[in-house]
C-alpha cells in the first residue's frame, strides 16, 4: 500500500499534516532523521506509516512506561500489532513478546532503553527483521536535555548491532521530540550517531495560543477568574500530588466542575478521570506533570500552571496542550515571588549529598537482600514511607536521592505500576484435555476462561480480570486468584497476578555501595544547566515588555521579528499604542480633506463625523503647532506647502 492509503486504512484521515510527508519519504529512504514537531505535531505518525510500508519490524525506544503503553493500545485499536517490553513483566511473559517479534506477525516491538542492553534482547534481536529504529523524546539522549536519561547513550551501539545483522541495507534511525535547543539537536544527532541526517523543524510558534504570566499573591482567586472568563475545558498543572487535590475539591466548591489526577492514583481511578475529562464531563483536570502524555484533546482551551514548571521545555509541552484545534486558546503561567525563589530551592535539593546517595543505595540492598553482582533488570515492590522508617531515613531527602540515583542509570522508579493480572497457558491442547479429565474441578473453571479469553492464551500472554471471571463463575475474584494459583503451580498456567505497589527496577548489577561509579563533576554540571534553565522560566514570567512568543522562539534559537499580538505584552502594547493610532489616523484624514479642499474649522469637523469632536479639534491643534496645516488669506484651513 501507498502511504496515502495506509493512512486512509488506518487512521481515516484524507491529507498529512505539513511536514508528516517529507518525513516519511526520508525515512521509506533510507536516510536518518531528526523530528522536530511542536507537542499535538503528529510525531508518532512520521514513523508509524513508513514502518507499514518496509517490510520488517519497527523498533521504538521511549523512556515513559505510561506513554509506551497509551502508544501500543492506540496501534492495536488501529488493528496494528504492537507490544512493548517495560520494568515490571515477568521474564516469562517478555520471552514470550520476543518470540511473537521473531516469529509472529508484531510490527511494532516498544522498549525502554534500559532494555538495549539485555542479553536476552540481543540474542533475539539477531533473529528479527528490524526495518526501523524509532527514538522518541530524543531530547533525552542529550546532556543538555531537560530529561536526560544515561542509558540513551546506548541507542547508538544497538543501531550498530542491528545494522550488523543486516549488512545489505541500513536501518535508518528516526530521533523525534517535541522541544529541542540548538546545543540539544547537535548533541542528539552526535550521541545517536546519526549519517548525512535528514533535519525536519517546524516553527516552535503557535499563531492560535495566547501566552499569559501573572504575578499575583492570591493565585486559586486568579485560576477562578481565568476559568470563568475561558469558557471550555481546561487543564491546570500543580507541583504536588496533595495540591491537585487541594485545588481540585477547592473549585468544585465555587461551582466549578474539576476533578484531580497524579501518578499515585490507581490505573482504573486514572482511567476514568482521564476518560470523564476527555468525554467533557469534568471540565477541569487539576494535574501534576503526569497527566497529558498521550492524550490527544483537542479542544482545550486553556492550560493554567498555578506551579512554576523547571524548564521552559516542559512549560512549551504542557502549554501547548491547549488549542490542538486551530482556535484561539491561553497558556497562563501564574505565580508569587515566593515561587522564584522556591524554583531554584527546588533544582538544589534534586541533587543531595554523594554520601547520602551512597548510603540509600546500599540501605536498598539491605532492603532487598541483594548480592554485589546481582539484581540487573529485576522488578521490586518498594514502599519509600516503610523502606525509610526501616532505615531511619530521612523521607524527603531519601526521595531526591533515589531520583538521583535513577537520574545517573542506576535504578528506575515507577509510582504506581497497577498492571493487570496476566496469564498464559503453558501445555498443549491435549496436556490440558488429560488434566481437565484428572481435575474435574478445573474442567469448567478452564473451559470458561478460554470463552472469555479465546485461544490467545495458548501462545500469548493475556490481560485478564479476576472479577470478570468471578462474575461468570458466581465466586469471588480473591477466589479465582487462589485457582488461577493452584493452575501456576501445577504449571498448566503461568499466572502474574496484578501489581499495584509502585515498582523499584535495578538497571545495572547492585554495585558494592563504597564502589558506587557517581559522576560527581557531571552531576555538578547537570545541576549548573538546570539552574540556567530555571533562570530562562523566571525571566520569562517576569518580562513585561517583549512577545512571549519571541520569548520562547529565542530560548529555542528561532529568533523572529514578528509578534504575535494575542499575548498579555502584546496586547499591553497595543492598548498603550491605540492613542497615538487614532491620533495618527485624525491627522491623515484631516490632511487628506484639507488637499481636496481650503475649509473651515467647522466645515473641516463636518466632514469627520466618524470621530469624536474634541479629538478632531485636538489634532488640529497638532497640526498647526507644527505647522503642516495653515490658515490662508481668507481664513480657510489649508496644508502648508513648506513643509
């Protein structure tokens, strides 16, 4: 299929967005290209079609667990086979994705990019068909990045390993990101590796999204009066989980319908919350930065940071979650002086003491029993309040210092896993015939769950629900839990039951804690480009003249002299210009009657009824202050030819 029809089939759409189409030719051939799409650009498309089109298997490296997951279900409601591999399955369950990529008919194989490094990726790898790599939030790949993640520095290598598997034709490397400087786009196309690049950029501008910041004392009473003033559905960014609630229960008081959404919350409570907002039942979504990935609204009319972000790149994407749409939307960025302060207070603790780090590393060893040597790519239950009352740890400061460590490649965290229950039968047909003969128990438990689940089960790992199977069973989901058990130990099922605790996943071997490789000059560094950035979002509240546009343009190197009229300086500007305006229009028409005619003073106001009379009588004054309008020898206003 042509990639016109392959978008026609798949996503129902006539015409590509500007730039989609130059993207996917590059990449259909061949060539390596760097994306850069403002957030709602379409990025995932400019990848995903030329994938239909090659023969083989896309590989596509994102470092978000939740929007790894929201990519592959969107794929798979398209009809488009797509798995992914995260922190948290089961070895069992990702020897099973592998061999569906090597032998089955998957199209698009997800991963983290701590992955790349796993031998039984690898070794699988060199029997698969890869006609793609796709790298998404590329900026992470790069030191200068707002996000950086270590183990992208290992895409490079792994296109190298699955270019050798293919000799005869290169797998080209597709980098995409919504947000990137001039020093990140070099460090991305350096770090990835990346030959004679293709290099697509549209403009970081947004003609239809009104940019606004307010320093105002009182910021919920201001959030009131913006949400009454913008009608329509709108998204509000906190720093904390308490504040989102805080605020949430805060508007629903003064008659405005919101509700609230953080990472802590379970997978089924962030499902309906997301699913009520999208589906305008819930106007506003009170929301720390987990909320928006993925999420493709596009009527938002205005997006409200009542929080400081710490970088312009992420205040870009989440404000330009408003106005996917084409009309007239408002990013607002509120904030006190206190905030400025508390933006740099906020870099400085992200970066504790090496010798706390060290000693939270080694207190997670003891936590989890765990050798020198061992533990690499191994998923945990971990409770942060109980692992520092067990310690004696200090839990603010323990929780900086674990995302130090995750920040430096040692480790990853996830706040709430909450993945589904799972399950895969491991004997044939004719094994499960004898064993429902011999346990006449199982036999209808069995034979209801391949109703409801189908012969999936037999070769794939499948979500399936407790409470679900219990409804049609006439039991109790914990009681299908203990049978679903009873099946995994006879090893006529593998059974994963459902996670909820949040997960700890070691990405390297457990280091001796004393040994621990920290890079104490990078981490300086590190924290010496967020403190710059942090500088780059006080700035640019705090600027009370300049087009916030042009503002965001410079900070991403696209420098322009046009303005874009609909943000507060802007607007500010043309207020205070439309007195000197108007008095400039009077005097063009007053001029304009008088080289027609010699009038009167009165004849001349009859002649401008459009105007108010005192204005009219004031710019003649002007004018004949300085001369370019006089009086002739019969006493008719005239223009003065001297001048």
């Amino acid at each position: 299929m042509s990639i016109h029809e392959i978008l026609k089939k798949y996503w129902h759409y006539d015409t590509f967005r500007p730039a989609q189409e130059d993207i996917i030719n590059a990449a259909l051939a061949r060539r390596d290209t760097l994306v850069l799409l403002p957030t709602g650009g379409g990025k995932s498309l400019c990848f995903q079609v030329p994938a239909l089109v090659l023969e083989g298997l896309c590989v596509v490296i994102t470092p978000l667990v939740a929007l790894m997951k929201d990519q592959v279900e969107q794929l798979k409601r398209r009809g488009i086979s797509a798995v992914g591999i995260h922190a948290g399955m089961h070895h069992r369950e990702i020897d099973s994705v592998l061999d569906n990529c090597i032998y089955g008919h998957t199209k698009f194989l997800y991963l983290s990019p701590e992955r790349l490094r796993s031998e039984l990726l690898l070794v699988r790898v060199k029997q698969m068909k890869i006609c793609m790599l796709a790298v998404d939030e590329a900026h992470c790949v790069s030191q200068w990045g707002h996000d950086f993640r270590p183990s992208y520095a290992q895409i490079a290598e792994f296109h190298d390993f699955i270019n050798h598997q293919t000799p005869a034709q290169r797998v080209p490397l597709m980098a995409l990101t919504a947000s990137a400087t001039r020093a990140v786009r070099a460090d991305i196309e350096q770090q990835l590796a990346m030959q004679a690049v293709a290099i697509f950029q549209q403009t970081f501008g947004r003609a239809n999204l009104s940019y606004s910041a307010f320093l105002d004392e009182n910021k919920p009473a201001r959030l009131l009066r913006i949400l009454q003033n913008v009608a329509g559905s709108a998204v509000v960014y906190a720093r904390s989980r308490r504040r989102t609630k805080e605020l949430s229960d805060w508007l629903n008081r003064a008659g405005v319908v919101a509700n609230f959404y953080h990472a802590g919350l379970t997978a089924k409570e962030r499902s309906a919350r997301q699913d009520a907002w999208v589906q305008n039942r819930v106007r506003v979504m009170v929301a720390t930065n987990a909320f928006g990935m993925g999420i493709d609204k596009p009527d938002v009319r205005v997006v409200v940071h009542i929080d400081l972000p710490e970088n312009l790149e992420a205040y870009y994407q989440e404000a330009g979650r408003a106005g996917r749409d084409g009309h007239r939307a408002y990013a607002v960025a509120l904030y006190t002086k206190a905030d400025l302060l508390d933006l740099q207070q906020n870099v400085l603790q992200k970066y504790p003491p090496v010798e706390l780090l060290r000693r939270v590393y080694q207190a997670l060893a003891n936590y989890f029993k765990l050798p020198v040597g061992g533990g690499e790519l191994v998923s945990f239950d971990f409770d942060l309040a109980e692992f520092c009352h067990y310690f004696n740890l200090p839990l603010n400061e323990t929780h900086y210092a674990l995302k130090r460590l995750e920040a430096e490649g040692f480790m990853q965290l996830s706040d709430s896993f909450d993945a589904p229950s799972k399950m895969v039968i491991l004997v044939d047909n004719r094994q499960l015939y004898d064993f429902q003969l011999k346990n006449p128990k199982y036999d209808v438990f069995l034979k209801l769950i391949l109703r409801i689940y189908g012969g999936e089960l037999f070769t794939n790992f499948t979500n399936i629900s407790e409470s679900q199977i219990g409804k049609s069973f006439y039991c109790s989901a914990a009681e299908v839990g203990q049978l679903l058990q009873f099946l995994h130990q006879s090893k006529v099922v593998f059974y994963d039951p459902q996670k909820t605790k949040p997960q700890l996943t070691y990405l390297t071997p457990r280091y001796d804690a004393g040994f621990l490789p920290i890079n104490v000059f990078g981490m300086e560094q590190k924290k010496e480009r967020e403190l710059f950035k942090m500088r780059a979002v006080s700035q640019y509240v705090q600027h009370q003249t300049r087009c916030r546009t042009q503002l965001i343009l410079a900070y991403f190197d696209e420098n322009t002299d046009g303005e874009c009229g609909v943000c507060d300086n802007c607007r500010a500007k043309n207020r205070a210009d439309a007195p000197n305006k108007q008095a400039d229009l009077i005097q063009a028409e007053i001029l304009k009657e008088l080289q027609i005619q010699a009038l009167s003073p009165s004849a001349l106001a009859e002649k401008l009824p459009q105007f108010v009379l005192e204005a009219v009588v004031m710019e003649l004054k002007n004018l004949l202050t300085t001369q370019r309008v006089a009086y002739n020898e019969w006493g008719l206003l005239r223009p003065n030819p001297t001048t």
